[in-house]
C-alpha cells in the first residue's frame, strides 16, 4: 500500500510539474530544430547576429493571425540589424490539426515568410523557455557564446487594431539593445491561445 500510496505521490508531482522558464537575465539554451524547408536551425547557424527575436506561434490560433503581419514586419526591420525573427511553433498537431508540418508550410508560403518557422515536436524548447501563449515573445542578446534573455512578453498592447498601438514593447527593447541602453519594459503578459501540449 505504502509503495502503491508512494508512485502515485510521483506520477501527480510529474504530471503537474511545470518548468517556471526563462527569467530577463537567464541564458537561454540554443536549440536545433527542423524549419519549413527541413533543413535543422540553431542560433549558432547565425554568425552576425547581435541577438534574435524568438517567437513562439503557431497557425489556427486568431491572435497569432493577427499578429502574423506586425512579426513579419519585425523581421523586415530588425533582421537587416541582426536581429532576426525566429518563429517556433510548440503545438502538438494531433490536437489541432491546423499546427501540422504541412499547414506550416503552407502558411509561410503563402505569407511569405523570410524568416525560419521552426518545429518543437518535442515541445522541450518552449518548456524551457517559460513560453505559454501563442504568440510569446523572447528577446535575446547574444553576449560571447551566450544567449541573454532581455524582454518576454507581449509583441504589442493592442492586438485589435495596430494602428492604435502605444507601446511597441518587441520594438522598445530591441531599439535600446542596438543603441548600447537597458531594456527598461523588460516584462509584459503575453496574450494568446494557450500551447497545446502534448498529453
């Protein structure tokens, strides 16, 4: 009774444990994963960049979609400065069809993508990135070998309508970054669907 009373304390703590994720400060672990075009990324494949844009989306979730424009404009801007959009998508697809490799790639064909749109199949990067949301946004800068967490959070504070937006937190941070300054919005809650994780 005793041992049956003792693995089923451990099967209630693994299932309910949950990584707490990157604090602004932390390094964060550079990965390799499979892009659209099936060839593997890794930040290191990135010689020049001063830091990345690191965004956890996806393809069905509304949020995601309206933000799809305002990332590839991000990229559009800040990749020519080195600090490119990295798109990972952390959903498990036998749960939403919709997120599956082939949607992927359809959807960054269709919306020309000019950034990596990256697979976590295993969903061990978003894990330990803290990512939650769809889209969740995690700004780095690369400092030697290391990858410093700078900004998490939100992209913008108006997801309805871009034109009214006050506070560019993704473009703030990365701006101080490139002119030498601290980060000083270094925290804002992500809004989006939550990850679809795997049972």
């Amino acid at each position: 009774m005793k041992k049956l009373l003792a693995l089923t304390t451990a099967i209630i703590a693994l299932v309910s444990f949950k990584p707490a994720g990157y604090k602004v400060g932390d390094k964060a672990t550079d990965f390799k994963l499979k892009n659209i075009d099936g060839k593997i990324v890794s930040l290191t494949d990135y010689k020049d960049a001063k830091g990345f844009i690191v965004v956890f989306t996806c393809n069905h979730c509304p949020v995601a979609k309206a933000y799809e424009d305002r990332i590839i404009a991000l990229d559009n801007k800040y990749r020519p400065l080195n600090y490119p959009v990295i798109a990972i998508n952390p959903n498990d697809p036998s749960i939403v069809a919709e997120d599956d490799f082939t949607n992927m790639q359809q959807r960054a064909k269709a919306k020309n993508y000019g950034f990596p749109y990256l697979v976590d199949g295993t969903q061990d990067i978003a894990k330990a990135y803290g990512a939650t949301k769809t889209p969740h946004v995690f700004v780095l800068q690369k400092s030697g070998a290391d990858y410093i967490v700078k900004y998490i959070g939100a992209i913008d504070d108006n997801m309805d309508e871009p034109s009214a937006v006050k506070e560019k937190y993704v473009e703030e941070a990365v701006d101080a970054l490139l002119a030498g300054k601290a980060v000083t919005n270094t925290y804002t809650k992500a809004i989006g669907c939550g990850i679809k994780w795997k049972a």
